[in-house]
C-alpha cells in the first residue's frame, strides 16, 4: 500500500511537471485517493497524508498560472568583448 502511494504521487508530479492538465488532475485525483485510503488503514500517518495531498495541489495550481514549459534551446550568453 505504501510503495502504491509513493507510485501514484510520483505519477501526478511528473504529469504536472509535463504540462498536461487533464491529464495531472485525474492523476493528482487518483494520488489523493490513494494517500486518503493508506492513511485510513494506519500504514501512514494522516498528517503525512495532508502534507503530500497539500502539496500536490499546490504543485497543480501553481503549475497551471505559470508558462508553458520552454520548448526552445536557452539564448546564448552575449560577449562584450573590447578591441
């Protein structure tokens, strides 16, 4: 039950970081499920559970008001050079 949490949320983590919305909030969705159900049955924490469903969510809203990912090389350094 724990290792399946631990996989769920890292699910969510790297759909929020790819961008994909739908397909980060199902996935945060499942994540929170999950984390609910191994809290209930003692195999961690509740206050563990909130901490890893807080962030998350915060991951999720945070990630939506930001840019899209840069798909582009980065600008090349300029070079003052004197003659």
């Amino acid at each position: 039950m724990r290792s399946r949490s631990k996989t769920y949320v890292t699910r969510a983590e790297k759909s929020i970081r790819a961008g994909d919305f739908t397909l980060a909030e199902e996935a945060v969705r499942q994540a929170i499920g999950i984390l609910d159900r191994t809290a209930r049955k003692g195999v961690i924490h509740p206050n563990n559970a909130a901490r890893r469903k807080s962030s998350l969510m915060r991951k999720l809203t945070g990630s939506r008001f930001q840019d899209p990912p840069f798909s582009g090389s980065p600008p090349s350094p300029t070079v003052n050079r004197e003659p």
